[in-house]
C-alpha cells in the first residue's frame, strides 16, 4: 500500500472514532440500551421510575439499581404485554400494591431480590399464572401470608434466602424444583408436613437455619430430592431418621455443625446413591472406612477444618484417595491436628509411614532355625491395623477380646508425642491428649512449672487476655506466642488470625486459618519499621466469634544494608538505575522515528517510480477500499447474582433464540 493509500484510510478512521460507541436503537427511551435483540437494559439510572415506550418485541428487561421506591399498576400498564423477564432487583421497592403484575400477563420470570419488601401478601402476585421463577431473596421479609403463593401452580424455583422469616412459610406449589429458604431466623423448627405442598422438590437449601433438629417425617414423600443442603444449623447428630427414604439424593452438606463430633455408617443408610457429601468445619477426629464405603458412588468429598487425628487408623485414607476413589475437596484446608509432628501438615502430603504405624513382622520357620524379618508396612495393610487398633479398643472398654495376632499392638500415639514423661490418652469429645506429671504443663507438656504451682492452674494461665508478640530480626516478621491462648480455651477447633497494617498505605485486614496446636505462629513480608494490629480468636464456632483477643506490635527497622538492596542502589561499575529507565524509552522513541522516516521515503520512491513506467492517460489500478465492516457488539451489563458464594454474574436469564410466543417452550428443570 502506497502513501496515497494510507492517506485514503485516514478519513475512515477519524469518522469510525467520533461516532463512538453505538447508540440506542430506534424507539429505545432515553437511558436505555436495546441494541440486543428483544431485550432491553435500563440499569444503574437514576430516573427512578419505569421507562415507557419500549419495542413492542421486547421480552426481556431489566431495571435493577435504578432507585425505584414505588410501583404501581400504570408503571407497567406502558410495557410490551408479551415481557417474560423482569429484573427489579437492587432497588427501593418496599410495597408490591393490589394487581401490580396484572398488565403482564405473559411474565415467567421475575427477580425482586436486594430490595425492602417486608411481607408477601395474597394479592402481592395476581395474575402470574405463567411465573416459573421468583426471586425474592435478600428483602426483608417477615412473614409469607397463608395462600399467598397458591395461584402460582407453574412456579419451578422460589428463592427466599437472607430474610428475616422466623416461621417456615406454607407452600402449596405442586410444580416447584428449587426451594431456597437459607439464612433466615426460624424460632422454630419447621412442622412434618411443611413440605407435603411441594411433591416434585428437587433441591432444598435449608443452610443457616438455627435447626438443632429435624422431623423424621419432613423429608418423606420427596422421591425427586437430588440435592439437601443442611449447613451451618446446630444439628448435634446426623437426623438419620429424616434421610431416610431419598432415594435420588446424591449431593448432601452437612458442614458448619460444629456440634457433630461423631459419624456412623447407619446413618446414612438408604444414601447409597450419594455423589458429593460435604463433612467440613465439624469436630471429626477421623474417618472410618466403614463410613466411606456406605457410598459406592461417591465422586467428592469435602472435610476440611476438622481436627484430625492422623494416627495408624487414619493412614487408610491416603490409600483411599490416591488411587481415586473420590477427589478431596478444599485440600490446603484439610489438615491433621494431632500429633504434634503431623500438626498443620495437609492430609494428601501424607504419607502411610507419617501416621506412625508400626512396622509388620513375618516369621519364616525352617528345619534348622527360627528367624523374623522386619518388613515395611505398605499402604494396603492400613486397614488391617486399623481393625487391630479397633479390637484393642474394645478389649479395654470391657468388650470381647480380640483373636491373637503375629502383628504387635499398635499404640495409642507414637512414641515421642508427650513429652518430659506424659502419657497420651483419648479424652472428651475423642480429642486425643497429654496427661503431664506434676510439675510439667501445656498441650504435650513440653513447659515446666515451678513445684509450688498445681496442674489445675498450670494449665490454664493466669491471664489469658494477653498476646505475647515478638519482632523479629530483619524488620519483616512478628512472632506471635500462641500457647496461652490455647491453654485457657482447650477445646479449639482451630485459630482464626487477622492483622492489617496501623501505618502503611495498605489497611486491609488480613485472616489466616490455624491449626490449634500450633505453639506459635510467624508473620512474615511484613513492612519494616510499621505498626500492626493484630486480632485472635477461635475458629469454626460462630457464637464465639466476637470474642477475640487484640494486639498492636511494630516491627523492627532494616539495617542499612538491607536497605539498600531493598532500594536498588547502584553497585560498581553499574549505570543508576533511573538512568537506564530513562535511556530505553528514549532509545526506542529514536528507533521507531527513523524508522517510520525510512519507510515513508521507501513508499514515495515507490511511487513516484511507479508513476513514470506507466503510459501517459488515466492511472489504472486496484478498484478503491470500501468502509470499514465492523462487528456487532452484543453487549449488556451484566447483575451480580452471587448468595452466599454459590451463584455466579450472569444475567437472570441468558440470552436464546427468540421464540413465538404462541408456541410455550417445554418446561424447563433447575437440573
């Protein structure tokens, strides 16, 4: 291309560049972008009303973060009757009045999440008979009036998670797939027959509840219920009876019970279908093969923040999982909590001879002599010690004695787990710990105490309420002593650590999870020379959460040399840094200038060159560039849809090929 063909070009371009990005289509109110076809954005305004004189083929439209406080029926009475998708979310709208929805006839989808509606009333939905998604999560609602959801017969997901319901509402929706009632304030469980409205259930989230129970007769009669979500209640128990009779669940999340310590396989008895089951933040010290092997089918398993005991017994599960029975989830939050040269460590970086399993002897018996060989325990024999350490245990609470073996006995801890003379034992709760000798204290007695003092009051210190925060050589790291801490709070799951800088530019608080049995904990790529504040509390229990114990420490100041690394500055024989910075881009500026010269002197040569080994007379040549084509930019704003981690941003419904609207799609499934 010639000089003359770039010149061409330019005029092209500056017009493309002034018009901008593309305006509204024809017919559009002002505000609103309906460059999509059928569906129209008018968000994040501040009209705070229903814009009127939309295409009459819209069906789609949405409205969220634009202010509105009040509706009524001649806001919509201007809006296409055949609109299937309304998004009033994020907005004021405290009210829903009489016949609101009744100039929209055809509507399927309507989101209301994110405003202040405090009450759902009979007449809050008339004439939705259509509706098949309602999103009324993250309002204010108190109480949903007797009937008031009943006209709603095609209704396939109700969402009413993070309000403030303190009774389970009635429902009588026979075509409802999805139900989300988490995060509300119940004062009372909810009645056996609360979900007999709902026949054709398929996902129920019922996490954050307050439940401590569940009727044996809630569940029965949902044959279609794949997914059961019963997180962060107060269950002290697995509610057997209630599971029982769910023949299609395959996903279950019993995470956040923080008072369930213990897991039987007849539990989950009629669950032999399961495919996802989350056991994390609970009190498990261990997981039984027994219990695992009751699901076939199982693909994932979550069992992080628990405090496990990896012992021998344990040592089974990393057979389990590497030869990919199912995948771990949250594995750097998976982690062993006893003993003490396991602590902190993740349970798939474990190996079998890490769980201080004994060592297997074989006796080979000839004619002559008699002689033993010690072997290495492989992998596949964590099982069988396992069912020795099982049948020990039973001998000692009294039970039948166990079959002599040729194994030895394995013990309770490995040697070396309680210090100074301490004996290991199982106490409450099945947490494992050490019995001191007098005048020797703390988690494995590794502290002594003076004679004067008794183990009652060694093992708890005498003022908890205090940190002990040391800065250590370097400038960038704080040690933070850990042990009285645990002492005055035995039973920690775990430590939840916040800190955040009192003098640096960036405040934001940081929080890392720790294992209780750490003795102390180092802060590390601090900034030198700063204030920090720094917050300890416990892990995993939400009523203690707010009791935290605060301290503000300052790291040391770098040595000069450490500063001047930490400065760049230059050493022998080597140009400022600043200058080098400098001389680049200038260096490139030059090349790119002579450059550009040379191949502006190269294209007029050309030509002109050109010019005189054609004839005399009208230039021929190549036909000239038409306008620039540019692609249509389907773009619109997309709504964060997020609750609680488990949605995703997307627009309430995406985008499809338009359809007739005489001819109804087929019913869509939430799965």
């Amino acid at each position: 291309m010639g000089l003359w063909g770039l010149w061409a070009l330019l005029p092209p371009l500056l017009l493309l560049l002034s018009l901008g990005p593309p305006t509204a289509a024809q017919g559009c109110p002002a505000g609103c972008q309906c460059s999509q076809p059928r569906t129209a954005f008018c968000v994040s305004g501040r009209s705070q009303s229903v814009p009127q004189g939309l295409p009459p083929e819209t069906s789609s439209l949405y409205l969220f973060e634009n202010g509105i406080h009040t509706l009524s029926p001649e806001s919509f009475g201007g809006l296409p009757p055949a609109l299937q998708l309304l998004d009033l979310s994020q907005n004021q709208v405290g009210v829903l009045p009489r016949g609101l929805f009744i100039p929209l006839p055809a509507l399927r989808n309507l989101d209301l999440s994110a405003n202040r509606l405090q009450v759902v009333t009979n007449e809050s939905f008339h004439g939705l008979h259509l509706l098949e998604r309602l999103y009324l999560d993250r309002n204010r609602i108190r109480s949903v009036q007797e009937g008031a959801l009943d006209a709603l017969e095609t209704l396939l997901e109700l969402k009413l998670q993070d309000n403030l319901l303190q009774a389970w509402p009635p429902l009588h929706l026979p075509a409802l797939l999805l139900l989300d009632l988490s995060n509300n304030p119940l004062t009372a469980a909810p009645e056996p027959h609360a979900l007999r409205g709902v026949p054709s259930l398929e996902s129920l989230k019922a996490a954050g509840l307050g439940l401590e129970r569940l009727d044996e007769g809630l569940l029965h009669g949902l044959g279609s219920l794949h997914e059961l979500d019963l997180s962060h209640n107060r269950l002290e128990a697995v509610p057997s009876e209630a599971l029982r009779g769910l023949p299609a669940l395959t996903k279950l999340s019993l995470a956040g019970n923080v008072r369930i310590a213990r897991l039987r396989p007849e539990d989950f008895q009629d669950l032999g279908g399961l495919q996802e089951l989350d056991l994390s933040d609970l009190r498990l010290t261990a997981l039984t093969p027994e219990l695992l092997g009751a699901f076939p089918r199982l693909t994932a398993l979550a069992a992080a923040q628990n405090p496990f005991n990896c012992l021998c017994p344990m040592a089974w599960l990393v057979a389990w999982l590497d030869e990919g029975k199912a995948s771990l989830r949250r594995p750097e939050e998976t982690r062993c909590h006893f003993p003490p040269k396991n602590a902190g460590r993740t349970l798939l970086e474990m190996r079998y001879a890490d769980f201080g399993c004994p060592t297997t002897t074989t006796t080979t018996t000839t004619t002559t002599t008699t002689t033993q060989r010690a072997t290495t325990a492989e992998p596949e024999l964590a099982t069988s010690s396992f069912a020795l350490l099982a049948s020990s245990t039973l001998s000692a609470n009294g039970g039948p004695s166990p079959t002599p073996s040729p194994f030895p006995e394995a013990p309770l801890c490995p040697l070396g787990t309680c210090l100074n003379g301490g004996t290991c034992h199982l106490g409450t709760g099945n947490h494992l710990e050490c019995l001191c000798l007098p005048g020797f204290a703390g988690l494995f007695c590794e502290s002594e105490v003076q004679a004067t003092t008794t183990m009652a009051s060694s093992s708890i210190p005498a003022n908890p309420s205090q940190m002990a925060v040391k800065a250590l050589p370097g400038g960038t790291s704080l040690n933070l002593d850990l042990q009285s801490y645990v002492r005055a709070k035995p039973w920690l799951k775990g430590l939840r650590l916040t800190y955040w800088s009192l003098s640096g530019p960036e405040r934001r608080p940081l929080t890392l999870k720790l294992p209780a049995s750490l003795p102390d904990y180092t802060l590390r790529a601090l900034r030198p020379n700063a204030s920090y504040q720094l917050c300890l509390g416990p892990l995993g229990d939400r009523e203690e959460q707010e009791e935290q114990l605060c301290a503000e420490a300052r790291t040391l100041p770098l040595a000069r040399k450490q500063q001047q690394q930490q400065q760049g500055g230059p050493s022998d024989g080597e140009p400022p840094l600043d200058l080098a910075i400098a001389v680049v881009p200038a260096a490139a500026a030059v090349l790119l200038l002579v450059s550009g010269a040379a191949a502006i002197s190269f294209c007029v040569r050309r030509r002109r060159k050109q010019q005189r080994s054609k004839p005399s007379g009208k230039e021929g040549g190549q036909a000239p560039l038409g306008p620039l084509e540019m692609e249509g930019v389907q773009a619109g704003p997309l709504k964060a849809l997020s609750t609680n981690g488990l949605d995703h941003q997307a627009p309430l419904m995406p985008g499809s090929k338009a359809t007739p609207t005489s001819q109804r799609p087929q019913r869509p499934s939430y799965f």
